[in-house]
C-alpha cells in the first residue's frame, strides 16, 4: 500500500489543464502559414517535392487533408514562403476548409447543429475503426486516454462495441480488405452518427493515395462531419477539434 | 555450397549472385540451414523477372549474410518445401507462393499471408478446424475491442483451453513495396516512416541505410550517433507502452498510467528532436535533418532522467505483486528450442533465451563503435517478454545518456550522388520488437528493380500462435500485448 501511494506521489500532476494554450517543442510542424509575398518566376520547387501533391500555385496554396507535415516544402522554397507554426488546432468540418492560402490566419470547425450538440455535446463515445492505419494514428488516439490528455474529462470516449458509439473515427486510407468491414462497423452505430477522420491517410489517402491496394468508396456515400489533419494528428489537434465543434469551454 | 557471403549493408554486385538450378539451390539452401543460418527473404531480385529467385539466410554466430540464388527458367515453379524440416521457412514460402505463383510441394500447411479468399492448390482455402464434442471455435476481428489494428483470430477450443489459434493477417495490406518502386528518393523516407508507425525510426533507419550503400555515402559519425539515440528513444517509448499495456490487461491499472505518462515524455523527447513525436521527419539520405544544441539535450536529458528515476520505481511495484506473477509466469511459453525452429526474433526470441539482436550481431551506424548489451532470458512466458522490456528500457537509457554526453562534432548530413547500378544491398536494424530487414536491388538505369522489407512481425506472428496452445482464451489479450505485433509491418 505504501508503495502503492508513492508511484502516486510519483505520478504529481500530469494532466494538461488548459488544452487550448500548450506550447508545443519549437520543432513541432502545425498549420502551415503562406507569406503574403510572390513566389519568384517560374518556381515549382514546393511542388515538385511535396510527398502527397499537396501543394497548388496561382494562389499558392496546400491542402491539410493531403498534407503530411514533412518538412519538404518549407526547406526547398527559396523566399521562405511556407512557414509551418506551432499552432496545433487543425479541425475542420469541410473539406474545402482544409484548404490553406495566404489569408488564412486559423482554421476551426463551424459549430455542430443543434441537434448534434443536444445528443452529443455532454457525451460522445466513439468507436475507432483501424482501415490501413500504421499504427501511429492509433497510438495518438490511445493517448488520449492517458493521464496527460484525459480526454474522459469532457465526456468524450473510446468505446469497444460499435452498439454503443455515437460515431467512428477512422484511421488509414482505407485498404481494399478492410472496406467491407468499415461499411459493416457503420451500419452497426446507431443513428444519429457521426463520422470523424483522423490523419492525412483517412482524408486524402496520404502516401498511399496512389495504391491499388486501397478502396475508398465508403468516404464517397457517407457525409463527414470532422477532419483531423496531420501523419500523425497530435492529440491535442483532437481534443480541440472535438471542444470547438461540441461548443465546449 | 555456392553462396554470395556478404555483410550487412555492404554494397554487392547484383551479377556476383551465383544462380544454381532448382535442385542444388534447394540442397545450398538447406545446408545452411542445417548449419544453423535464419532465413530472412525469399524473393526475386528483379520483379520483372519472378523465375529468378534468391534466398537470404542470415548466420548470427558469423555476422555474415548469405545469398543464394536458384534459376527457375525453362521449369516449372514447383520446389521442395525445406519446412518440414525447418519450420522457420514455412511462412517465407506461402509469401513467395502468394506472390509470385511458386508451389511449395509437401509443404505443411500453405495458408494465405496477406491476401484474402485465395485459391491454394486448386483449393479454396480453409481455417484449421478442430472437431469431436464440446469442442468450440471462437472467431474474433478483423475489428478488435480496442484502438488496434485490424486481424482475424480463429480460436479452436475445448472449454476454456486453446487447442489451436489460427491467425490470419493482411487486411492493412497497403502495397508499400510497389509504392516504393514508383516513389522518388524524397517520398521512399516517408513511405518507410509509414511501414509500422510504431517503429517510424526503425524501418527509416533500415531504408536508408540501405540506400545510403546503394549511394555508396558515409556518414559522420555524429550523424550516426544521433539516429542511434533516437531509435533507443523509440525502443523505449514502445516498450514504457508495451508494460502499460500488459498492466492494463491484468487490470493492474496504477502501473498502466504511471508507463502511460513516462511514455509521453519519451515521445516528447523526439518531438524536442524532430518535431514528431514518432520521429517522423528525422532521417534523411546522408544523415539527419535536425542538429543537437544544447536546448535539445537538455530537454532529452530531463525528459528522460524523470524517465529513468521513476521507470525502476515503478517496474519493482509492478513486479513485485503477487497477482502480477501469478499472471504473468507459465503464461504463455514458447519455450527456446520452439522459439529457435519457428525462427523467432528481436524481444520474443531474447525472452526466450536465444542471442539474436542485430545491434550486437550485424552492427551498424554508431552499435559498431559504441556497443549495447545483449540481454537474454529464459522462461519465454508473458514474465519474461515483460521483464525483459524493463531490462531493455534501463540499457538504453544508459546508452543515449552515454552517447549524448559525448557527441563529437561533425556535419549531420553528407553529400549523396547517384544509386548504383545493378547493384544490391541488405540491410538489418533492430526496431523495438525485432529484426527489421530491407532489401534494395537497382537496375541498369539505377533505378529500384526491386524492394522487399520484412517486418520482425513477419517472423513472431506464429509465436503468438504456438504461445496460446494449452493456454486459458481469456489470457489471449495479455500474450498478444506480451509480443505487442505490427499488423501494418506484417501486411506492408
């Protein structure tokens, strides 16, 4: 029992109390910020590098929903027009909103319907579905539940039977052998439901966009209700997402 | 015994590979087996060119490789399966047959690797099923309880017991080794960062080693010692994860948070890093892309002294309680000689009592220079797979706290020209749960002829298997978080 209070001790306080203003490492790759300046004749340089083509010109602008958060485009543009800043909040709740110009300053979700937020707003379980997820996503969403996020405090949880969730989050781009099992957890979520995908594979297919090996009819048929960008989304990325649809302080 | 002896990462002629006929490479291949090599691939060199083969067999006591290949043009694709006698290719052979249309004859039991609903030997193929009286089968996945990824178990039980586990993969079977021959130098990292997200560092570590050869680059050696610190950055992390997670399958849940919060501060220690939490964004052809200053050391060091201080605290509370014993001990045993035949590695095979970690026998990148300690145990059980964890979480943080102390000065990228061609190289890494290898081979043009990864899943997925035999089904979830498997590094 002694010891027992001393890994208690141990532990002091590590859950982050305020979600919405943590300073993350001065390294860490948030929402990109196009400088108001003109990219110089001719340059493709951001382009011709982004892994996921996640990158237009004539307004330059990148697509958070392709965007892996490499550092490529930064390092390769010769006027420093692309700056990745810490700011983590990413969410988005349509996907023309994923879309990063010049004017952009943030990006938050619209507000949920009335309705959502009357059935949802004091409690969200949700049931996640890993579809050629690499497990760097899944890791993310489990440490949500760890003694630093706790994300159980705002009433929003994993649940293991999707009988009982409000939703899924999905993770991957959806391979081939897990798109009958994707259709089938779905359909099993009782309605009203949500869906919410997590990571730059679930949104845009990422890396793998360009594989035979993935099948993605299921994103076509069924309405979004959340993206999460990121290769992985940090779990504060979530958390927030979550707090600013839901209309929670 | 006509064989290629190379070592890890050394750049070989890809036409120095001796081809022999279908029967002398089936009798070189099982002579080196029979001396006691692990196979490690059994793959094409050139994907255009599936009826030439070659067979990898790695010999530990040695620390060479050994490359033999078998020419099946103008013959049937028909072989003799070396399985019955050793288990450990078995798995290597429906791989080749799933692929690439080969037939191992008398093989003891072709099964589906990553595809779905295949046709084996003219049949379509069927779970191993057990049936007499109040015999069961339980089925459970490709969704699991949990936030995991997806598989198919099969259960064939009597009561309570496992009598067999089938386990039956590929449903996060993404194509990564295609992609990677379509991708260019700056998209491979990231595919390689993507493998298993869990061992984001290990498999980029393993790819651009095995680039850097084809390059023909040499690192400094702080480059080096920086991608060392930070793969035992990530053995850590994934093991603090690994003893959370066996915790919380016991129910034991002090322990499982208190892993919890030292894991986070691991993986904050490569976000200081990279930026990542994984440590995606690290590597680069030629080095890394981030520098150690003194902002960042001071940072990994606090981050993991409070690691170091507290992990021994909390592994003696975990381990010294009866219920956890009585959990862990005699709870899933693959016992050495089993563990040697099915050709287990990394972690499982260590807890098992056999010496296999590449760091110690194909040393590479800063291990050749600044050795880590083999750690070996017996039992095999769940006690052993979690115990051996904590003893490797204490080694590495000797290590990294060795290493960043003494960090010579040096550019942290060097210059890279042109692949080689017709030219080929295999490199092995130790990820966190085992032997990773990438094998890269390189056309006329330069360009990639072919790519093949093996996952350590790829090998320990029938460990769990043989783990479970006589094993109570309600300590599944515990055995499966003991070996903690990638489904993504096993289906790529």
């Amino acid at each position: 029992m002694d010891d027992a209070i001393k890994i208690r001790i141990l532990q002091g306080d590590p859950v982050i109390h305020d979600v919405k203003n943590v300073q993350l490492p001065s390294r860490y790759r948030g929402l990109p910020k196009i400088a108001d300046k003109k990219c110089p004749d001719k340059c493709t340089k951001c382009i011709d590098v982004c892994p996921t083509n996640a990158i237009r010109l004539n307004p330059l602008s990148i697509d958070l929903g392709l965007c892996i958060f490499c550092p490529l485009c930064e390092e390769y543009c010769p006027e420093k027009i692309i700056h990745f800043t810490q700011d983590y909040r990413l969410v988005v709740d349509k996907k023309e909103k994923l879309l990063v110009t010049k004017d952009t300053k943030f990006i938050s979700p619209d507000i949920a319907s009335e309705k959502i937020r009357k059935y949802f707003g004091k409690s969200l379980k949700l049931r996640q579905i890993s579809a050629g997820g690499c497990n760097g996503c899944e890791l993310e969403l489990n440490a949500l539940s760890n003694v630093n996020f706790d994300m159980g405090r705002y009433g929003i949880e994993f649940v293991a039977s999707p009988r009982h969730a409000d939703g899924i989050v999905i993770t991957g781009p959806i391979t081939q052998n897990m798109a009958k099992a994707t259709e089938i957890c779905y359909e099993a979520v009782p309605n009203p439901k949500i869906i919410i995908l997590f990571g730059a594979c679930a949104i845009s297919g990422g890396v793998f966009k360009s594989s035979e090996a993935i099948q993605r009819k299921f994103l076509e048929e069924n309405k979004i209700d959340l993206y999460i960008p990121g290769c992985p989304p940090h779990p504060l990325t979530f958390i927030n997402g979550l707090l600013d649809w839901l209309d929670k302080k | 015994m006509k064989s290629l002896e190379v070592q890890n990462n050394q750049l070989f002629d890809k036409n120095s590979i001796p081809y022999l006929n279908k029967n002398e490479f089936r009798n070189s291949v099982l002579d080196l087996l029979a001396k006691g090599c692990r196979m490690i691939s059994l793959t094409p060199v050139d994907k255009k060119e599936p009826q030439k083969i070659i067979a990898v067999l790695a010999d530990s006591s040695s620390s060479t490789i050994h490359i033999i290949g078998g020419d099946f043009n103008g013959v049937n694709l028909e072989f003799e399966s070396w399985a019955n006698e050793f288990p450990q290719t078995n798995y290597f052979e429906c791989e080749l047959s799933e692929n690439y249309g080969y037939f191992p004859l008398n093989h003891p039991w072709l099964r589906p690797v990553r595809k779905q609903n295949i046709i084996l030997g003219n049949q379509p193929y069927h779970f191993f099923k057990l049936e007499g009286e109040e015999v069961h089968e339980v089925a459970v996945g490709p969704i699991h309880a949990g936030i995991i990824e997806p598989g198919h178990f099969r259960f064939q039980c009597h009561g309570e017991v496992v009598y067999n586990l089938e386990i039956n993969l590929g449903y996060q079977h993404r194509g990564v080794e295609n992609l990677f021959l379509q991708s260019n130098s700056d998209k491979r990292i990231i595919l390689a960062e993507s493998i298993a997200g869990d061992t984001t560092i290990g498999h980029a570590f393993a790819h651009c080693n095995a680039i850097e050869s084809l390059y023909n680059t040499k690192l400094s050696l702080r480059a080096e010692i920086v991608r060392t610190i930070a793969a035992e950055i990530e053995r850590i992390a994934m093991h603090l994860s690994g003893l959370g997670g066996i915790s919380n399958d016991i129910g034991f849940a002090l322990p499982a948070s208190a892993y919890g919060r030292l894991r986070t501060l691991a993986i904050n220690s490569l976000a200081a890093i990279c930026g990542s939490r994984f440590g995606r964004g690290l590597f680069v052809y030629g080095g890394v892309r981030y520098d150690f200053n003194e902002e960042i050391i001071n940072a990994v060091k606090n981050n993991l002294s409070i690691v170091q201080n507290d992990v021994s605290q909390i592994t003696d509370y975990l381990f010294s309680s009866v219920g956890t014993l009585s959990r862990f001990e005699e709870t899933g045993t693959v016992k050495k000689e089993l563990a040697k035949d099915i050709g287990l590695v990394g972690l499982a095979a260590r807890s098992s009592g056999l010496e296999e970690d590449a760091r110690i026998q194909f040393p590479y990148s800063a291990y050749r220079y600044n050795p880590i300690s083999m750690i070996t145990l017996s039992t095999g059980d769940v006690f052993a797979r979690a115990r051996l964890r904590a003893l490797e979480i204490e080694e590495s943080l000797r290590f990294i706290f060795d290493q960043i102390e003494n960090l010579p000065q040096g550019e942290i990228k060097s210059e890279i020209n042109t692949l080689k061609t017709n030219a080929g190289v295999i490199s092995i890494v130790e990820g966190w749960r085992g032997e990773i290898v990438h094998i890269a081979f390189t056309d006329e043009k330069g360009n990639l002829s072919n790519y093949k990864i093996k996952d350590p899943s790829f090998n320990n997925w029938y460990g769990l298997s043989l783990a479970l035999r006589e094993t109570g089904i309600s300590d599944f979830p515990l055995c499966n978080k003991s070996f903690d498997l990638s489904y993504a590094g096993h289906d790529l």
